[in-house]
C-alpha cells in the first residue's frame, strides 16, 4: 500500500498530463481504499455491509474511469469516434 500513496503522490506532484493522470490517479486510490475498507469491516462488523456497498460503489468508478482511461489513450473521444465512423457505413454482415 506505500508504494501506491508513493505512486499517487508522484503524480499529483508531476502533473504533465492532467487528462491522463486524473484517471491514473483515481485507478490507483482502488488499493488504499479497498485495503481500509477490509480493516474497518474486520473491526467493525456492524458496518460491514455499508462498507462494502460503498466499495462497491468506488469499484464501478474505477471501472469507468479505466474506459475514460482508454479513450484518453486512443486520442480522445472525437478521434475515436472518427476512426469508427467509417466502419458505420459498411453493411453488418462485412463487419469484424
């Protein structure tokens, strides 16, 4: 887990590409939280219910930042969307 808060900070500190390291940034807050998630629900038992949900709930967040992390990646949303557009004309059955 200290090499992650290493990692979270080296980022913050050095920020040369905000677009991609904000997502970076929340992809690798995944291991503290679910790491103080699981000690609190070990020492709270009552809330471990809430808890989970709530690390549930922060594990779908990462799942779409890591696709906003993707796209970021391939050029952008408008890049993206026209090397696709072409493949919209084609008839489906040509499809891959």
């Amino acid at each position: 887990m200290r090499r992650q808060i290493f990692d979270i900070s080296m980022h913050l500190t050095h920020w040369n590409s905000p677009e991609i390291q904000k997502h970076t940034v929340r992809i690798l807050w995944m291991i503290p939280i679910f790491s103080l998630q699981s000690w609190l629900g070990l020492r709270f038992t009552g809330i471990s219910t809430y808890l989970e949900w709530a690390r549930d709930l922060y594990e779908a967040f990462v799942i779409q930042t890591f696709l906003y992390l993707l796209i970021e990646l391939l050029g952008g949303k408008h890049t993206l969307e026209r090397s696709v557009l072409p493949l919209s004309s084609l008839p489906s059955c040509l499809w891959i």
